[in-house]
C-alpha cells in the first residue's frame, strides 16, 4: 500500500510543477531560436542516458570485450540506414543477446 501512496504522491508533484509552466507556454509564442534549442534536449538526454551504461557497464571504462558498446554500434548502424525505431529497438535487443551469448557473459 504504501507503494501505491509513493506513486501517487510522485504523480501529483510532478503535475503540480508542470502543469503550470505547460499552460502558460500555451499561451506565450516562443522565439524561433528558443524552439530550435529546445529540439536538442531529448538527444542530449537520450545520449547522457544511454553513453554511460554502453561505455561504463561495469562501473569502469571498457571498450574491449563489451557486449553493450557491439550492441549498440549495431543499433546505430540500424537506425542511421533505416530510420526505423522499433526495428532499432528490436535488432539491438537480439544483438545484444547474440553477441553476449558469443562473448560468454
């Protein structure tokens, strides 16, 4: 029960700080350079997300022997020809099993 509280209490302060913030930029026009600085966020997000779990899968810097970073060349690879999310999503997923299978851990 009281991770149903913790969700819900996370839930509520997360729409509480947000929502007026959403609602007044509803109403201001944007300049054009803030709109194109904001395009970049979910990149830089994505990449701080995902860079440190490729190169860092143990806690250390490795690029010799990581499963992850092979995986996620492939990934790249896929994405960059084929501009396909899901078949990105996919392929990486099964190279990562592969390639972890061939690697022995």
């Amino acid at each position: 029960m009281n991770e149903v509280l913790l969700v819900a209490g996370m839930a509520i302060v997360t729409c509480v700080i947000r929502y007026p913030v959403l609602a007044l930029l509803g109403k201001v026009t944007m300049p054009d350079p803030m709109l194109r600085a904001l395009r970049y966020i979910p990149p830089a997000v994505l990449t701080a997300i995902v860079i440190p779990e490729v190169l860092l899968p143990a806690g250390t810097f490795k690029i010799t022997n990581n499963a992850y970073l092979v995986a996620a060349v492939i990934a790249v690879l896929v994405s960059w020809r084929t501009k396909n999310l899901l078949l990105t999503i996919v392929v990486g997923i099964v190279a990562l099993w592969i390639v972890r299978a061939i690697m022995g851990g």
